[in-house]
C-alpha cells in the first residue's frame, strides 16, 4: 500500500468521559454515555505497539492492559496521551 504522507498525526484531540448527543438523536442521552475503553498506540506510523486502557464496569480505577501485563492506573492526568480509538456505552 502506497501512502501519500507517511508521518503519524501527533495532533492531541481532546475527549470527555461523557459523551452527550442528544442534539444528534431524539432520545436524551446528556450525560450517560460513558467513556470505558481505548486503544493506544505508541510508535511511528508504520511500526509501533498497540495497548488498551479500560475502566472495569466494577471499579473505579482505570487499568492499562500491555501485552502479558496488567497496571492498574495511580494518575488519570496521561492515561489517554496515545488514544487511537474511544470506546462509549450508554448506562
């Protein structure tokens, strides 16, 4: 596959916990959609490594899933620097 620029956007986008789309949809959502998950990645465009970070439906922390490894999370403040994909659920 031919890539016209092969450089990894490193722009941060700012995300909430909550999602509200009630303007979008015609039930109200405001306020429980939240964020559960993400997939990570660290590296360069074209090699890296991916990993997730989930908040366990029965706690409270978030946990970082590397690999064979799981961490539970201490700071909240970088948990999502390398977010690829969000993950939402409606409670």
């Amino acid at each position: 596959m031919d890539y016209v620029n092969k450089i990894k956007n490193e722009i941060f986008v700012h995300f909430e916990d909550t999602l509200n789309i009630s303007k979008y949809v015609d039930i109200d959502c405001e306020n429980n959609i939240n964020l559960y998950a993400t997939i990570n990645h660290q590296g360069e465009f074209e090699f890296g490594h991916y990993y997730s970070i989930i908040k366990l439906f029965s706690q409270k922390f978030w946990y970082e899933f590397n690999d064979s490894n799981v961490y539970q999370l201490e700071s909240t403040l970088k948990k999502f620097e390398n977010s690829y994909v969000l993950f939402y659920i409606k409670n």
